[in-house]
C-alpha cells in the first residue's frame, strides 16, 4: 500500500496552517498598542486603585 495519497491531504493542510499562523502573527505584529501618556497613566491608576482595594485592613488604635 502506497501513503503517497494519504499524506498529500496532511501536508496540504499543514502548510496551510502554516501560512494561516504567520499571517495571524504578522496581523498581531503590526498592531500598535497605545502608547500616549493617558493610557499609560489611567492603567496605572487602575493598577494602584486595585492594590489600595486588595490591601488587608490595619488595626485601628482605640
């Protein structure tokens, strides 16, 4: 029995996915995330609210 036409279908589609996962990496590359001031320091006002909210309560002194 020959696997010739057996693994044509299989490296047919590997090399598809292939080219589907580099397009998709290359997609991912050329997005920009946003680096103006204000998106930087609204996430680190929510980075610093986050961590006052999750900080344990200090005792209080009578």
């Amino acid at each position: 029995m020959n696997p010739e036409p057996y693994l044509a279908p299989h490296h047919l589609r590997a090399a598809d996915l292939r080219a589907e996962a580099d397009a998709h990496r290359l997609a991912l590359a050329a997005k920009q995330p946003p680096q103006d001031l204000r998106t930087r320091v609204g996430w680190t006002l929510v980075e610093v609210g986050l961590r006052l909210a999750s900080a344990p309560p200090k005792p209080r002194i009578a």
